[in-house]
C-alpha cells in the first residue's frame, strides 16, 4: 500500500492542506505543536474511521480531541492510495451529525462501500490494534532505563501471545464467548422457571394436603355423628326402635279405641236395661256398668291426649332422625367425592413436580451447547497456544535478524526467558534489557515493532510511520536505521522537529522528499 495524497480538509489544527507523497522515504518536518501528530492521527483515521467514546472518555476522545472549532460539519478530508495494483480515492467527514464514507476505485470508476467491508478487504483485513502496534510507531515514553526495559519486554510478551492467525481465533473466541454467553442465560433463565414452577407445584402440594387433612377430620366427625345416631349397646339401629315406639303408641291406641268402643257398648246396654229394667238389685248393677263405661271413656280421651302426644313426638323424633341420617349421608358422600377429587389433584401435582425434578437431571438444549462451545473454546484455545508459541519463535527471529542489520552485527538476538525476561545476545555475552543503553533499547524497540508489521500484516505492506521516534539515535544508529529503511523498498513516512534526518539523508545520498507542515 502506497499512500499518494492527502488533503486535510479539516482536521484538528489542519485546514485545507494537501501533501504529495512519493512511494520511498518521505520526511514530514515542522516545528513543535505544528501538526505532525495531527497527520498521522489524520491516516489513521481516514483508514479506520473514529470511534466516539461513551461518558465521561468522550470528552478526552480522538473525536473531541481533533474536532475543528471551526466550521465543525466539514471534519475530515480525502486520501489517495495504490493497493494491489489499484489506485483509490477514499473521502470521510467525521462529523457526528453527518457522518459520511466515500471510497472510489479509479482505475474503473467502481465506488465501493466502506460499511460493507470493501475497505478492511482492500487493506488485507489488518486490524486497527494491529496498525497502531506495528507500521504506526510513536516514540517510547519511559524515561528511565529500567521503565523502558519493562515497557519493551511488556511489548514482546503480548506480540507473544497475539498475532495474525489468533486475531482471527481470537474473534472466534470472542464470539463462541457470546454464544456461551447467550446460552447460560437461556440456561439459568430456564432453570430459575423450573425452580419458581417447583415452588409453585410445591406450595400447591402443601396447600392439598391441608385440605386432604381437613377432609380427613370432617369424614372422622361425620363418621362419628353416624355411629352417634345408633343405639349402643346392641345390634338394633335408633330408626328401628323409633319404629317399634310407634307401632307401640298405635297398638295402645287401638286397644284404647277397642276398650272405649266397648265401654260405650256397655254403657248403652247399661241404658236401655235400666228403663226396663224394675229389679232393684238389676238396676243397680246396671248404673255400676255405665258408672264404669263413663269412667273408661273419660279415662279414653284422657289416656288419648297423651298417646297422641307421643305419637307426635314419635313421628317427629323418626323426621328428624332421618333428616339428620339423610344430610350425614349427604356429607359424607360430598366430603368423600371432595377428597378423591383433591386426592386425583394432589397426586397430579406429584407427577408434574417429579418431572420438572427429572428435567433437572436430563441434559437441556442449552446444556448440550454449552457443552460444545465449550469444547470449541478448548480446541481454540490449544490450537491458538500453538500458533502464540510458532508467532513468538518466529517474532524473535525476525526482531533479531532486523536488530542485527541496523546494529552492524554488534546485537544478534532477541529471546525472552520463562518469566519473560528480555535478553539481548551479542558474539561475546548476553545483556538484560534493563542494562541497555537509552539509544540500544530504542533500537530494539524499532526492531520489534517492524518484525511486528511483517508478520501480522501479512502481504499487505503498508507505509511505516515513524513518529518522531529517532531523538535518542545518535548518528551512527540513525545511519543504519535509514539505510534499513532504504533497502526494503516501501514507503516510509518520517515526521520530525529536527533537520539532522535530511542532514544524514543527504549525507548518505538516500532519495527522499520533504514535506514541510
């Protein structure tokens, strides 16, 4: 990739500025706070697009940072780059209300879509994180030795476990992640439903057997209200002694009836036998009869009263007595068909509980996705060990083949210990990071990033840009470093407050143009 143009329409303190770029070494020179930081984060943008940060960050955010204060809706610009041969034209404004991605194609007039991914295609799909970390290099900020030790060994360590192929892994990751993410919600979603469907079966239980219990206990007292209503002891039931007291009230009755019948007989012979009658011991027996049959039938209407009374009551005693018989009856056969209804319930309710229990111990869909997602994430995760470990071997090579060139064969590896240590090996001995000079872990460093870009960019090379990385070169080290430069035949962008680059550029006769901000 070969970037050939870029006009700054309006971009931090940048308006309406259009550099020429040529394929080689390009240096950017201006003074402190002139842009030159501004550019850079320009291509950057212009390749990757700005993300707004959320809260409190997007006050400190690359947006808020590079919005122009003036004119605000023209934030952006147009860049013209070759890649694979082809020459384009991509313009953005990165204004939050009319955010806007124009990429042309002009060998062919095609215009493209940036939102499909014609873009992160045209640029080998290499990432934004991996642009940053390796052809876009900005100067070490440790200030002392030791920092700058940790910091360069904190660099190789994570190049270590990162790389082209686990970029890819590591969004294969992420999303069997989600999925698994996605699935224990499901999962405990449903096992939570299962639980509050259990605490419910299972209050419903409780609540059925109280009632069964109560059900119980009023059978028990209807029972007993029926065996109440016997006589005891004896085998005869109350309803057949009501009965055999009334047919005993009536038998008294009819023999009351028959006597009284027969005293009024009496007495009518008694009657018509005195007014015939002149014997005086005749007529004297014949009062004493209807004496008697007057007496028997006073005796009648008296002993009468009271017969009726207790046939009465008898009758009455009998209505009742059935009555009750009929309505325990009733309640026990309601209360029975209650309880078979509450038991038939109850023992439903079991049945469901009992499967919603064996559901917990069956493996659910969701169970057996994770339970593959999981075995995914494990095959990727020894799988992307692998590579981590082949990317890391072969990160130190090419650190070491690259620190070897720019340092004349005074440094010629580069290899971390177990406790990643960075070590430096030189003909004579080993060196520890922290013993390096300032200018040495500078070196190293350059190494390492550009070992980094050939290796995780792939075939698609892109421009190196270096910003402002060299104060800490003396000149034999910044010799080398742009002689490097030189003889790898990409474009290299070269910003710096200083003239003593072009000073040696010059010196040596290495092609470049300057490009003053």
């Amino acid at each position: 990739m070969i970037l050939k143009r870029l006009t700054i329409k309006n971009f931090g303190k940048i308006h309406e500025k259009t550099l020429e770029l040529s394929p080689g070494i390009n240096v950017l020179y201006g003074e402190n706070e002139s842009g030159k930081t501004t550019t850079h984060t320009f291509v950057r943008s212009m390749l990757y697009g700005i993300t707004r940060q959320r809260g409190r960050a997007a006050k400190n955010d690359i947006y808020a940072r590079y919005e122009p204060w003036e004119n605000p809706a023209n934030y952006g610009g147009t860049i013209w780059f070759e890649s694979q041969g082809k020459n384009y034209r991509l313009t953005r404004n990165f204004y939050k209300e009319n955010q806007t991605a124009e990429l042309l194609c002009e060998d062919d007039g095609e215009l493209m879509s940036v939102e499909n991914g014609d873009l992160d295609k045209i640029l080998g799909n290499v990432s934004e994180a991996v642009y940053d970390n390796t052809v876009s290099v900005a100067q070490l900020k440790s200030v002392t030795g030791a920092d700058l030790a940790k910091e360069l060994e904190n660099y190789m360590a994570s190049y270590q476990g990162t790389g082209d192929s686990s970029v890819d892994l590591g969004r294969a990751m992420q999303m069997l992640k989600m999925s698994r993410k996605g699935f224990s919600v499901q999962q405990e979603k449903r096992r939570r439903e299962v639980q509050k469907e259990q605490e419910k079966l299972s209050a419903k239980m409780e609540y059925l057997s109280q009632e069964l219990n109560e059900l119980k206990t009023r059978q028990s007292k209807v029972a007993e209200k029926e065996e109440n209503l016997q006589i005891k002891p004896g085998d005869d039931s109350a309803l057949e002694l009501i009965e055999e007291k009334l047919k005993s009230v009536q038998n008294k009755k009819l023999g009351l009836t028959i006597a009284v019948l027969i005293a009024v007989a009496v007495g009518l012979v008694g009657v018509f036998g005195r007014t015939r009658s002149t014997d005086m011991l005749s007529r004297v027996g014949l009062d004493l009869c209807m004496i008697l049959a007057v007496g028997v039938i006073i005796y009648y209407f008296s002993a009468r009263r009271k017969l009726v009374r207790e046939l009465t009551r008898q009758k009455k005693l009998k209505a009742r007595w059935l009555s009750q018989q009929e309505k325990l009856k009733w309640n026990r056969e309601t209360l029975q068909e209650a309880y078979e209804e509450k038991r038939t319930d109850f023992t439903n309710l079991q049945n469901e509980y009992r499967e919603y229990e064996s559901e917990t111990y069956l493996p659910a869909p969701e169970d057996t996705e994770i339970q593959a997602l999981d075995l995914a994430m494990d095959t990727i995760q020894a799988i992307s060990g692998n590579i981590h470990r082949q990317l890391g071997r072969r990160l130190r090579q090419r650190t070491s083949r690259i620190l070897k060139e720019i340092t004349g064969g005074r440094y010629q590896e580069v290899f971390m210990d177990k406790d990643l240590h960075l070590t430096v090996n030189t003909p004579e001995r080993s060196i520890p990071a922290e013993r390096l000079s300032r200018g040495t872990m500078e070196q190293v460093y350059f190494a390492l990033r550009m070992a980094s870009g050939d290796l995780l960019c792939g075939q698609n090379i892109f421009p190196v840009i270096l910003d402002d990385i060299f104060g800490m070169y003396d000149e034999d080290r910044l010799t080398s470093v742009l002689h490097w430069l030189e003889s790898q035949n990409r474009q290299v962008i070269i910003s710096t407050c200083n003239k003593r680059e072009m000073q040696i550029l010059d010196k040596e006769g290495i092609p470049y143009q300057k490009l003053t901000l």
